[in-house]
C-alpha cells in the first residue's frame, strides 16, 4: 500500500465505516487511503473542525500528509475548508462534508433505480406471469428477440395480450411479435393503433391461435 499508517489506524478499529460505503467508494473516484481519510472525517460529523495537527496525530501521519489529503479530496469535490463564525463571534475554519453527502445520495439513487429495473427485467416478468422459472430454450428465445432489436416494452405488451388470451408459452408470444413486425409495429403507440384501426373495422383477431408446435420451442 501507498500510505500504511491509514491501513493500520483502520484495522485498529478506530475508524467505523459503513459497508455500503465500502462497497462503492470507488464510484467517488478516490484511492482507498483518501477513502479512509474521507471516511475519518465523516466519522468526526457535520463541521469538523480544521485541525491538522489534530488529524495527524489521530492518523500517525505527518502534517503535510494530512494537508495533501484535504487539497485531495477538495480538489475532487468531495469536501470544503469554509471559515464559520461561531455563537461567541469568533472566526473558525470548518470542513464541511456537504458535497460528500450529496454525491452519496446520488450513490443511493443509482443503486435504488438499478434495483427497480432488476425488477422490471423481462425475464423476471415473463416468470412472474408464467409462474414458473424459464428453461434455458425459452431464455434463447428472449434473447433472439432483444437481438433482434425488439424492445423490452414491446414484449411485455405482447405478454399482456397472451395472458389475457389464457395462453402460456412463448410460441404464443413469438406469433403476437410475428404478426406485429409483419405489420410495422415497434412500439407500443403503434401496437395501441393497430388495436384501434382493428376495433374500427370490427374484424377478428388475425393472431392464429393454431400455432404449428415446433419442436426447437419445446420447453426443458
């Protein structure tokens, strides 16, 4: 390691850091002794006082390490050196962990949306609906699908119109995108036109609900 002192002062116990923060300090692009030291701070809270020597003694570090840390991770964004007046009117200089936390609750905004779209993922849904986990064959399927630049919206569109139908299997909905992209249809205001121009003329489904069984489809 680059800088030791921080590492032994870490496993020495006297720095407590949250997991998560663990997990994704690397995304606040800093080094894992800025980290530390970032961390350090934190601990301390809101308005740390700016005392280097106090910082350098607590660390085993020398002041200038000290001082290199603080231009650091100021220069990265991550804290600020302000001068505060205090209630008895004396001048202070603080370090204020202000742009920290907010590139922290980015962190946490960015995890929680990769959480919902985990759980919007097509092959979570097609199971859902299914009840069921999907064979290897039927993921190939999915697969082929997204490659061949169908979009996720589209084929849970098309799942919705199978499930409404009481059908349960991917033939089913490989026919519905079919007859969609024999039609043009790539998005959902399309599919919601041909609905309406196929409501207008009162016609019949023109999905075919004999669908050949081809043996490739076969489930596992």
């Amino acid at each position: 390691m680059k800088n030791s002192k921080l590492i032994n002062t870490l496993k020495k116990g006297n720095i407590v850091i949250p997991l998560y923060l663990i997990q994704n300090y690397k995304k606040l692009n800093i080094n894992l002794e800025e980290f530390i030291f970032l961390i350090y701070l934190y601990n301390i809270g809101d308005k740390c006082l700016f005392d280097p020597n106090k910082f350098a003694e607590d660390l085993a570090l020398d002041t200038k390490e000290v001082m290199n840390y603080i231009n650091v991770l100021s220069d990265k964004g991550l804290i600020t050196v302000k001068t505060l007046k205090t209630d008895k009117d004396l001048i202070e200089e603080h370090i204020l962990l202000d742009n920290f936390y907010d590139k922290l609750s980015l962190l946490v905004m960015e995890e929680v949306n990769d959480s919902d779209k985990k759980e919007t993922d097509i092959y979570e849904v097609i199971q859902k609906e299914f009840g069921r986990t999907l064979g290897t064959i039927e993921i190939e399927i999915i697969n082929a699908w997204l490659d061949n630049n169908i979009s996720e919206e589209l084929i849970n569109e098309a799942l919705k119109e199978a499930v409404f139908n009481g059908v349960f299997n991917l033939k089913y909905i490989d026919k519905i995108l079919y007859e969609w992209g024999k039609d043009g249809v790539k998005t959902i205001k399309d599919v919601e036109e041909r609905r309406k121009k196929r409501n207008k003329k009162k016609e019949e489904s023109d999905i075919d609900l004999d669908i050949v069984d081809w043996n490739w489809f076969d489930e596992e």
